[in-house]
C-alpha cells in the first residue's frame, strides 16, 4: 500500500480537521459522508474524493483503505464495528463509545477483522507531552507518585443545548469531553498504571435556562434557547491507582474565575523532580536538584504549533499502523481503559462516595 484512501466518517468541524491534517501528511481523502449531505459535499470540495449518500455506500468503495470517525458519541460503536465488518481499518475519534460493553464490542469487531483500531488522543504527540514522556522514562522523575491534570475554559460550554450538552448524544459534559485527554495523557505519561478507586463530583450549573448564558466562546454552533442541557460543566476526582500514585483531575466548560486564574496543565509529582506544563504549551518546567543545589530547568523545545504536532503525530502513527502493521499508538485498550475511569466518576458523582472502577484487568494493554 503506497497511500492510504480515507473515508471521513462526519464532516462536521472535527472532520474537517482530520481532512486537513491526513492530506498534509500523505493520506488521501477519497470520500466523506455526514448525516447532512451538503456537509460531506462541502469537505470533499475543499479535500477531495467524492461525497457518500449513506455510510453503506462510504463502506463499499473499494479505494477506501481506512475511515476516521467524527460523529457524535452515540454513534461511534456503531460507525466503527460496521466499518470493521467491512474490512476498513478506523481511526476513532474520543471518548472510544458510550459504555464499556461497546466498547467491548468494537474490540472483538477489530480482532475479528484483523484491522487496526487507533483512538483520537492527540495530546499524546503535543512537544510538551513528548518531552515529559521522554523525562519519565528516562528517571529524571523518579517515581511518580502523584499527579495533577486541569483544563479549565470560563465560559466554553460547546454547542449549547445541541448534541454536545445532550446525555443522550453524548454520553456527559465536559468530564467525557475534556477529562478524556487529560486523563489518557497521565496514564500514557507514567507507564499506564492500573486505576481502582476513585472520588469524583460532577456540577451543572451554568447552561440553564440556556438563553441566559453567557459565554466568552463556543464552537460547535451557537447556543439553542430550546435545546437540551443535562449534562455537567464541571468535573473533579481524585484516583487512587495500585502502584500507589494519586491523581486529581479538574476540567470546566464553565467557572467562575478570572482567565488565567487557575493553571491549565499537566503537574506531575516524583521523588527525584517534577514536571509541569500546558498540553498545548511551548513550553515545560523541570524542578529538580543539581549539583546540590534546588534548580529549574528549561528544555527547549521547537517552535511549533503544539496542537497541528499533536494532529500530524496521530497521522503518522496510524499510516505506520495500517502500512506497516505494527501497534496504534493510542490502542482500543487504552480508550476502554478511560471509558472504564469515566464512567467510574460519574457513578461516584451519583453516589456521592468512592467508588471502584470496573472491569481494571484490561487497563494496563
């Protein structure tokens, strides 16, 4: 295979990014399908290939090696499990599904197909999240015992009262939204530890009555004063892992404080140094010790635009993936794993009380 044919599997405005970024990094667009067709028309007028009526039509064209998948989350499993009974090879978008069973199900449609399976976590190919990943594997760390991952928006509800903000279509707010990434990032950067408990809250606070909300910026389309919003704005938890590290989670779509108020970031905590940095940052600090001395040190890292690293890397990877035949970078395991942590803070939330996460025998793949 010399290049890869890709399907894009909604052509809303993440399909458009993956249209971008495949064609940027060698990989064809040779056919785009939406719900609305005039959406799939309007992608492959810009990225080239030929707009689909329907899924089954995408499916069937023999010059369709592959399909990156951006639809709604209720759709995923089934978008994915009929691409990989048709011999396709998916690049999924996240969170992975609405539940661990289908997630559980897109698996066995992956091992049955024998194709690959990559998930969307792009933070994993930002230049910061490259530098720490290489300083924990390389000792600088030490052990990580703890570690710290907030993404904070003041105002960011996405598309409010659409899909976004309805349970139904999206499965939660901003914990399933924004948690995701922060959460698979920790568990990639220290090693993929097995995570048993965990204490979480969830809050709904600011999206109702919907035509009272004020926002700083909104994507995924103008708020709907008589749309649905029955999902939370904001998250924390506390993790507790086997191996004895902690992890505190914090993501809003919405709060009450002022910008830059509160740290974005990723903070790890070792015994021989600490790391902290913006996923989508230039920049990561190293607090460490030197020659007896308290030091903080500064690695340079490329002048880059971190998020189009972080697209480009995932391309690359899952052209190696489907080409070459070896391992996706972010497997179907790893989004199982998070899917499994989601749905744990969710239930604590409900509950209000710590909880186990379910199904933790697969979390370390």
């Amino acid at each position: 295979m010399t290049s890869i044919g890709l399907g894009i599997v909604g052509a809303g405005s993440i399909g458009n990014v993956h249209a971008e970024t495949a064609t940027r990094n060698g990989v064809r667009v040779t056919a785009a399908w939406d719900i609305h067709f005039d959406r799939a028309q309007g992608l492959t007028s810009i990225h080239g290939g030929v707009p689909a009526r329907s899924l089954d039509d995408l499916l069937a064209m023999p010059e369709v090696d592959a399909v990156a998948i951006a639809v709604p989350n209720a759709a995923h499993a089934e978008c994915a499990i009929r691409a990989f009974e048709r011999g396709k090879h998916v690049l999924l978008e996240k969170p992975m599904a609405m539940s661990v069973p289908e997630c559980d199900a897109i698996l066995a449609a992956a091992s049955a197909a024998r194709r690959t399976l990559q998930l969307g976590f792009i933070c994993r190919g930002t230049p910061t999240a490259q530098l720490a990943k290489q300083l924990v594997d390389a000792g600088r760390l030490g052990a990580v015992y703890h570690a710290k991952c907030s993404l904070y928006r003041r105002r960011g509800i996405p598309g409010l009262g659409g899909w976004f903000t309805t349970r139904a279509s999206s499965g939660g707010g901003a914990l399933i939204d924004l948690g995701v990434h922060a959460l698979d990032l920790v568990r990639y950067l220290t090693g993929k530890p097995r995570m048993l408990r965990v204490s979480g809250a969830c809050y709904s606070t600011f999206g109702a009555p919907i035509d009272s909300y004020r926002f700083v910026d909104m994507w995924a389309g103008p708020p709907r004063p008589h749309g649905i919003f029955d999902v939370e704005d904001q998250s924390t938890a506390l993790i507790r892992c086997a191996n004895g590290m902690t992890i505190e989670l914090n993501v809003t779509w919405a709060v009450n404080q002022p910008e830059g108020g509160l740290r974005d970031g990723i903070f790890l905590f070792g015994r021989e140094g600490g790391a902290s940095f913006q996923i989508f940052g230039s920049a990561l600090t190293l607090a460490t010790e030197e020659n007896g001395r308290l030091v903080d040190v500064h690695p340079l890292l490329p002048n880059v635009d971190a998020l189009r690293k972080g697209w480009d890397a995932q391309y690359v990877q899952f052209s190696n993936a489907v080409k070459h035949g070896v391992a996706p970078h972010a497997t179907g395991h790893d989004g199982r794993a998070i899917q499994a942590l989601i749905e744990a803070i969710y239930r604590s939330s409900a509950e209000q009380r710590e909880v186990e996460v379910a199904d933790v025998g697969d979390s370390g793949r």
